[in-house]
C-alpha cells in the first residue's frame, strides 16, 4: 500500500526485488514520492517531470537508513561537546552533528518522559514551561491538550535543537508555543506571568548550576503549581530509607559514562526537588541504552506541588 513519503525511510527503487523479500516474508512499504526528489535512484524508463512514482522501501533499507542515523549519532556522543568556553557552545557543538537524529534515538533512551508529561496533566488554560526542552518533542506528549494552554514557552540554549523545534511547531501548527534562546538559571516570562507548570527533562543534570535553574523554576512557578523533573540519577552512599540505593561501583561507573556528554546525574538533584516541594510523584527505575541491553541507567520521575 502507497505510503506518504518520510526522509527517515531507506529508499530502493527496485521493486521486483522488494516483492521477492515480501514473499520471502520480510517487511516492506511503498512510498510515494516525487520523482525529482535528489534521494529516489530512477528506473531506467524516466517517467516525466513533476509525475510520481511508487517506490518500494525494503524493511532492510530502511533499517539500514536508521542505523547510519543511530551511529552519526553516537559518533557525535562519542565525541562530546568538545571544548568551547562557554557552557551554550559546548551544548551547540554537542547537538550540531545529531540534531536530526536527535528524537529518534532519545526515544528510545531518555524514558519515563511520558509518565512525566502524564502526572504534569496541565488543565486548559495553563501556562507551562519546558527547561532545556531540546527538539520540543516532549510538547508532542501533551496530544491535542496543548491547544488549549494558553501559553507554552520551551527555553533552551542550543540553537540546532531549536531549529529542529521550530520546524516542529511550523509542521504541526502549533499557535501558542514560544521558542525561545535562553538559559534555565536565569530566564523568565515575558511580562511576568504566571506559570502554571514548569518541568525539566533531561536537562538538570546538564545544567552545572542546576540548583540555580531549579530556584528560578521556583521562583517562576505560581504557588499551588507543579514543578516536574526526569532525569539519570545515582542515589547518595547512604539514601532517605525506601529509596534506591546504588553501590560505589555503579555511582562511580554512571558518572564517569555520562560525565563524557556533559551530563552529572547528581544524588543531590532529587533531595533537593523534595526539600524545596511538596511532592506529589516519585519513581526511581532503570532505563535503556539502544544497542547496550546489559546497561539499565538509573532515572527517575519527579513531580513537586510549589507551596
Ligand atoms: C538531553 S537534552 C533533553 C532535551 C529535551 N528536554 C528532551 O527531553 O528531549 C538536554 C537539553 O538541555 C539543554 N540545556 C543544557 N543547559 C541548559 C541551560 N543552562 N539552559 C537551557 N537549556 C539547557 C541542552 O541544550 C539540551 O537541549
């Protein structure tokens, strides 16, 4: 069946043998694309200018398209954010080379952002915040709720990020979503106004001052409203008792691994988040690295009420 063309899909223009490799049982879908697209490789008949033509993608092509984005990716996570002076250009050489393979990947690795978008559970009329909200994929999680927020503003500093986050808002028409360059410590609403939500996803442990970015959630948030975080995390040598408790070799081994990208999951990140709220939701559990199924990082979901 025709499909609507998609740049992550691997592209064979040899449909005799994508039918061979569905009768041999493997996946396969058709895309229709124009046939002045530079990807698509012609027949050897050229159909005329401007018509289009089916092509058939290989569940094989496609997976192969997937993983060169996966190792750009990787590479570019391998490298790191370099040296630059300023915390904004280590960020900006960081997402440069994989901004647009971001989403795909950290699908799949910075879990339980949908349990945090689902306790936020903004009520229509909300002003919310995303902190160091990247791609603005997470504004995706809120369904057709968004629409009726009255305002939605997503701070980042890294600029290939928010580009991809721009495009998203132009793609999916959203009217009410503010994009703005800015940096978590110190930004704040226009005007003043009154925030109702405010979250960080994977973003604290990226901030070095993330106290300093949690204070101004704080001082942001309207009081009776909720502060929410997901983030890696390693417990403290000796934690609050009930909660997950990671040995010196687990500690040692997450911060080494994630110190490399610039992210420092703290023990003290989510005491602090307890202390300075009242919270209404935590979860602490073990999450995913695509390809390393043996390595299972810690995270947790938070969500505080601001007194
Ligand atoms: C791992 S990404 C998470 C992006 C997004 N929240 C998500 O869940 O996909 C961390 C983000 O925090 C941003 N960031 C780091 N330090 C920041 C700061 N001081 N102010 C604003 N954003 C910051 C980075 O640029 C990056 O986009």
């Amino acid at each position: 069946m025709a499909r609507k063309f998609s740049t992550d899909a691997g592209l064979a223009s040899n449909p005799p043998a994508a039918h061979q490799a569905a009768r041999r049982g493997r996946p396969r879908v058709a895309a229709d694309v124009a046939v002045n697209d530079p990807r698509v490789c012609l027949p050897r008949k050229k159909p005329a200018p401007g018509s289009h033509i089916t092509v058939w993608v290989t569940g094989r092509a496609r997976a192969e398209t997937m993983a060169r984005g996966d190792l750009r990716t990787i590479l570019a996570m391998l490298r790191g954010p370099g040296s630059a002076a300023s915390h904004a250009g280590r960020m900006e050489a960081l997402y440069r080379s994989q901004a647009d393979g971001y989403d795909r990947f950290r699908e799949r690795f910075l879990l339980g952002r949908d349990e945090l978008v689902l306790h936020l559970a903004p009520p229509p009329g909300s002003t919310v915040v995303e902190m160091g909200g990247g791609t603005g994929r997470n504004l995706e999680r809120f369904g057709d709720a968004l629409e009726s927020f009255r305002a939605v503003h997503l701070v980042d500093l890294s600029r290939p990020l928010l580009e991809v986050a721009r495009e998203r808002r132009r793609r999916l028409g959203w009217r009410n979503v503010e994009i703005v360059e800015g940096d978590a410590t110190s930004w704040r609403p226009p005007g003043g106004e009154p925030v109702d939500r405010i979250y960080f996803s994977y973003s604290l442990t990226m901030i070095p001052d993330w106290f300093r970015a949690a204070d101004n959630a704080l001082a942001i948030l309207r009081p009776g409203g909720l502060l929410g975080a997901v983030d890696f995390h390693i417990s403290r040598k000796r934690p609050a008792p009930g909660r997950a408790r990671h040995g010196m070799l687990a500690r040692l081994f997450w911060a080494a691994w994630f110190g490399r990208d610039d992210v420092f999951p703290s023990p003290d990140i989510l005491p602090y988040l307890e202390a300075r709220t009242e919270p209404v939701h935590l979860a602490e559990r073990r999450g995913r690295i695509p390809y390393l199924p043996f390595l299972r990082p810690p995270y947790f979901v938070f969500i505080g009420r601001k007194s």
